[in-house]
C-alpha cells in the first residue's frame, strides 16, 4: 500500500474532528452546577487503513477508551464526523441501518469477568448474536457455527454448555473474542484486550489475535497502555494525550525514532527485559495535567523539558513531517533511544 | 524436638561467624491457608537471601506467592493464612520466633513495607503528616511538632511538591504517584534496613512509574538500604535490582544475578516467562506460549510443580521435588534436568 497514493477504498474508518466532552457537575444542597467539561476526545482527525492494525496507547484517563466506544457509536460524539466505508456512522438513526454497522465493527472487553454475562451458557452467549443478526436459523446451524467459532479461538465442543465462572481469564478472554467474530465484522476495537491478562496467557491470546486477523484480514484498533504489547500487534502507533493525538507512525519508526517529546519519554519510561541494555533514561516531571482544566497551546508543554514560550500560546498542528509520520508539536526532537 | 532446636542453633552460628553480609536469610519457608475449599499450599520450601544494600526482585506470576513470602517475612500473615515452618533470620534473629512485642520493633522500622495501592493503604481521615508523624512517635520518642517536622523533610525527600502545605492534606487530595511517595517517605520515616516494595508500580502509569523507581533507587544509594521488590514485570526487575529469584507456584525455581539470568535462564519456566513477553526493542512475530495454566495450590502437581506444563518433564518430576541447587557461584536453579536442556547451550 503506497501512502501518498491512497484511495477512499483502502481506508475502513476516518474520523474528521471528531470531539466529546463529559459534563462535569458539583452537587450542591439544592441544585447541581456544571463546572466545566472534561474534553476526553479532543479534536481527533485520523484514517485507519483497512487491514492494518492500529496501535492508540496513552495514559489512563487519555480518553483512549472514549475514542474507540465513540467509532462504534456506542456513545454520541459531540461534534464532528465518522465515516465508516463510505457511510456517516453518526447518522445511521434506523435499527437497519444501525444492526449494518454492529455487523462490521466489533468490540472486544478489557475485563473478562465482567464482558460475560454469567448466567448464560457459553453457548447462549455466543448463539445470542445469531439470533440478532442472523434471524431465521436454525437451533441446529447456530450450535454448530458456535462450536466452530469456540474451535477457533482454542476451546473445545464441551465448553459450549458451561457458565463464565467455569473459565479462567484467559478462556474468557477467547470466549469474549469467539462472540465479536460471530457477525464476521471487518473492524474489530479491542479495548485492553490483555492488560487483565499473567504474561504467558497474555502471550496465548496475543497470538490468537494476530492469527485470526491474518485469518479473515480483519482491521483492529487496538487500545492497550502497555506500549510492549502495542508494538507487537501493530502496524501504526498513535499516542494519545490529554485527549489527542499527538503522534502516529509506523511500529518501527515509533519506537526507534520518536518525534514528539511525549513519546520519547514514554518509549524510555518502559522497562525493557534486558540489563545490558544501555539506554537514556527520559524522567517525566510532573502528574498529568487534569482533562477539566487542559493548558493552553501545547497541552503537553507542563510537563514537556524542552517547552519554549510558543510552546504555550499555538497549538501545535498534526502534521505530517516525514512520510507516513505525524507529530503535533513546534519542535520536533530527533531521538535514538535504541 | 531436640534435633530442631540443635539445627537452629547451628544455623544461627553460621550466620554470624560466615555471612556477615547477609541481612535476611529465608529458610525453607512454608507458609499455608486453611481455608473452606481445603489448605492452599501458597508458599512451600522457599529459601532465598538478601545482602546488605542489595536489590533483589522476586518475579512471577499472580498467585504464585511473592506477597505471601513476603509478609511471612514479617510474620504477617493472618488467620486462616499460618506459617507452617522455616526461618527468616533478620540481622541473625529469627524473626518468626520473635515476640509480639518485639516484632513490632522491627516493623516500620528496620523492615518497613510499602504496596501497590497506595489509597487503601493510607487512612482517609488522617492527614498523610498524622500519618508518618504517626510511625515517627510510635518509634522514636520525639515531642509532636519534631515528628511533623521530619514527615516534611521526608516528604521533601521524595519529591512531593509544597511538602510544606501538603502535610496538611488528605490521601484523597492527592494523585496515585503522589500518594505512592507519601507511602515511600512514611516507610523510610525511621530509616530502614530493609525496604520491601510490593508491586510498588503496578497501579499507575509507566512515566509515574519510571518517576518511583528513580525515587527508590535513589533513597537505596542514599541510605544503603536493602530492598525487596516484588513484581511481575521482568522489565522492571532488569533496570532495578541486582539479584532475583523467579517463582512458579508457592516455589522458588531459580535465583541468580540479574545480569546472567537474562543471558543464561536455566529452569524451563523462566525460559517460558522470558520468551512470553512482547519486547519494545525487539520485533517478535510470535510470542511463545506455554501450555496449560498456573497450579491449583490446594492440590499441587507433585513434584516439581511446574512439571505439568514443562515440555522436558519426566517420570522423576512428577516424583521428586527438585532442590535449588547450586549451579554457578551466583545462580542456583530447582530443575532435574537443567543441565541436559541447557548442554547445547553451555
């Protein structure tokens, strides 16, 4: 896929300035006040490639979550558009239109115990998106595709007739991402699809993950807060901070040649399993900033070492400084981490 | 019951006479919980030691009993939870067979302890200066305004910003990194020998991660204290300590210097941990997995515990629990077999 020659049709998800905001109120003895509003998704234009897997990773609070349940529409952005292979999802008003859209784009859970319901059967919960999307088959045709989507995520036949609690997190996990490939989607938001997950059951759904993508040349927008297992599964990266992005490249170029300072200290704040490794060390001052009260310009210059005076009066455009890398910031820093 | 006691004794001989810089021995450590479901054999056999002003790291995965060791080392533990044997001599005292009274001399200030939630391990209707003022008084016999004093220049130490305003306020007021260095500067409020850190990190974000770390390291250099970290990051157990032992399943499978574990892991399970990991400076196509899942501890596997899972098992791992044996002078390894799986290595 060439990257300045792109044509609508090789892009699955846009997203045009897209924004949402939370009130947030105080509750007094007699009324509530709105004391302002946190922007959790600032103003974020990208385009998600089909077939690629696109890394956000970010600091709780970043408003990644926000992002991705905003593309399914599962929660009204308050401005701007999202265009999903050529469609406007923020439009799609009729129960047609909308079961369309959940027939395409799926989302897979951070937290396995809570995704399931508990009482229903393995085979109920996974048999359930058939009954929605699929009306008129048969009990027959819906237990064997359930069995066949178990067989693929690593279960067995006889699991279909157990209940959640009889699983360990890991299992769930499998059985949580047997139910979003049910419908067949072509996008797939996996929110922290790992981070409740021990490193070697993280390892076993990892894997699966990328299997099946290759399988049915599926698109993720994988979320996740540990830039590791990002890096893994990713084509792109895009960092989020305070509710933008601030930047995105490919895997590589991310990690080997991170361009904003934020990511550059985020690439050297992660412990690398390695002792011989020698590496700079980029300490970070400061908590972040709170979401309610963003600053102005620049809102990473309060924690940003290299902060100059335009740092606080322009924001810093998204732009594209090399090919296939995008940076918010007015300097750029040049940084060999490895 | 007298060859017991003769043993102890042995034991405590050799540590005065031979390891003068050995600040905590853990010996054959077993610590159970009785519970409903049947006794949950959390920590068996565990023996590892820690040296003056060292970091050594314990890594694993969840449940396989790193905190349980490490609140057995301060004769924590609590009901239905007992520990059934072993020793953990501190300074060459044994500290399971100290007094109440006595083992309450060395919590919080020889050995002090700071976890992973920072908010449930603070009181929310003391101001966090009460709070280390708090352990101050209770050890030290200082008037109250010295004691408030000290918790500022502690929290001075630390990093917290307007140590000064600050002391006044409420854990709630504060941030998870910022709560995390009032826990920090309220265990070194009567500079311990010892620092045990349990998952110090794990609830917050890597860049306030990197920031506690930095603390910790630098209050070690400072104070020359030991510490004891606890956590199931490999990552961070490579950029911190010098020392660390891997555990799998309520036991210790290997222990060595940092540096030659990473270069020459030699138990199986630690091969599989190290392999399972996604690394930033590396592209891996596929992790490796391993089968199976972690032991139920109220009816171990027999015999080396990992042997379920451990595709070089043999008949003699489902028989005979295999002892840290001594392989190189600063790596010692529970496996049968470790030489014949690492001989094209070696």
């Amino acid at each position: 896929m060439t990257i300045s020659n792109q044509t609508s049709s090789d892009i699955i998800l846009e997203t045009k300035n897209l924004k949402k905001s939370f009130p947030v109120y105080v509750k007094g003895v007699v009324r509530k006040t709105l004391v302002g509003y946190i922007r959790a998704v600032d103003d974020i234009t990208i385009k998600i490639r089909k077939g690629e897997v696109f890394g956000l990773v970010g600091e709780s609070g970043c408003g990644k979550t926000t992002f991705g349940r905003v593309v399914l529409n599962l929660l009204p952005p308050t401005s701007g558009d999202a265009i999903f292979d050529g469609q406007r999802i923020f439009d799609m008003k009729d129960r047609k239109e909308a079961l369309w859209f959940r027939k395409q784009a799926q989302l897979i859970f951070q937290d396995p115990y809570l995704s399931l319901n508990p009482r229903l059967s393995v085979s109920e919960i996974i048999g359930e998106v058939f009954i929605i999307h699929s009306r008129g088959m048969s009990k027959q045709e819906r237990r064997e595709r359930v069995v066949k989507l178990l067989n693929l995520c690593g279960l067995e036949d006889y699991h279909a007739l157990r209940y959640p609690h009889e699983f360990s997190g890991g299992q769930r996990q499998r059985i949580g991402i047997a139910r979003a490939l049910a419908v067949e989607p072509q996008l797939i938001v996996a929110d922290e699809p790992v981070s409740a997950l021990d490193v070697a059951v993280q390892a076993q759904i990892l894997n699966l993950l990328k299997d099946i993508r290759k399988r049915f040349n599926l698109t993720y927008i994988f979320i996740a807060h540990d830039l590791s297992v990002v890096r893994h599964i990713s084509d792109r990266i895009a960092v989020m901070y305070l509710g933008k992005i601030v930047e995105l490249a490919p895997g590589e170029d991310f990690v080997r040649n991170p361009r904003h300072p934020y990511t550059e200290a985020l690439i050297s704040a992660i412990p690398i399993p390695d002792p011989t490794l020698e590496r700079k060390q980029i300490i970070l001052p400061g908590d972040v900033a709170s979401p309610l009260n963003i600053p102005s310009g620049c809102r990473f210059r309060t924690r940003c070492i290299y902060a100059k005076q335009k740092c606080s009066e322009v924001e810093p455009p998204f732009e594209e400084i090399s090919p296939d890398h995008f940076v918010a910031c007015h300097y750029p820093v040049e940084s060999k981490l490895f | 019951m007298t060859t017991v006691e003769k043993s102890i004794s042995e034991d405590d001989i050799k540590i005065s006479s031979e390891d003068d810089d050995i600040l905590v021995d853990v010996r054959d450590l077993t610590t159970y919980f009785y519970t409903e479901f049947g006794i949950v054999k959390a920590v068996e056999g565990v023996s590892f030691h820690i040296k003056k002003g060292e970091f050594f790291g314990l890594v694993g995965e969840s449940g396989c009993g790193k905190t349980v060791t490490a609140l057995s080392c301060l004769n924590l533990v609590r009901f239905p939870g007992m520990i059934e044997g072993g020793q953990v001599f501190f300074k060459g005292k044994d500290v399971l067979k100290l007094k109440d009274k006595d083992i309450r001399k060395i919590r919080g200030a020889e050995i002090s302890m700071i976890f992973q939630d920072p908010l449930s391990s603070l009181n929310p209707v003391f101001t966090v200066g009460e709070q280390i003022a708090e352990v101050i008084s209770l050890h030290e016999d200082v008037k109250k305004d010295v004691a408030k004093e000290r918790a500022i220049k502690l929290m001075e130490e630390v990093g917290i910003p307007l140590a000064q305003e600050r002391v006044d306020d409420y854990p709630h007021q504060f941030s998870g990194g910022m709560r995390q260095r009032v826990m920090i500067s309220r265990a070194l409020s009567c500079n311990p020998t010892l620092l045990i850190a349990d998952e110090p990190t794990t609830a917050l974000d890597v860049t306030i991660q990197a920031q506690i770390l930095e603390i910790i390291r630098g209050l070690q250099k400072k104070f020359g204290m030991s510490v004891l970290l606890i956590t199931h990051n490999l990552g961070i157990i490579a950029e911190n300590c010098q020392r660390v032992g891997v555990m799998y399943g309520g036991h210790i499978v290997e222990t060595a210097a940092v540096k030659t574990i990473y270069k020459d892991p030699r138990h199986p399970y630690t091969q599989a941990l190290m392999a399972a990991i996604p690394r930033l400076d590396l592209s891996i196509d596929k992790l490796q997995t391993l089968p199976g899942s972690v032991p139920d501890l109220i009816d171990p596997p027999t015999g080396c515990r990992f042997h379920p899972r451990c595709s070089y098992a043999t008949s003699k791992c489902a028989e005979v629990v295999p002892p840290l044996k001594i392989w190189t002078s600063d790596h010692e390894v529970a496996c049968h077999h470790h030489e014949e799986i690492n001989a094209s290595k070696d």
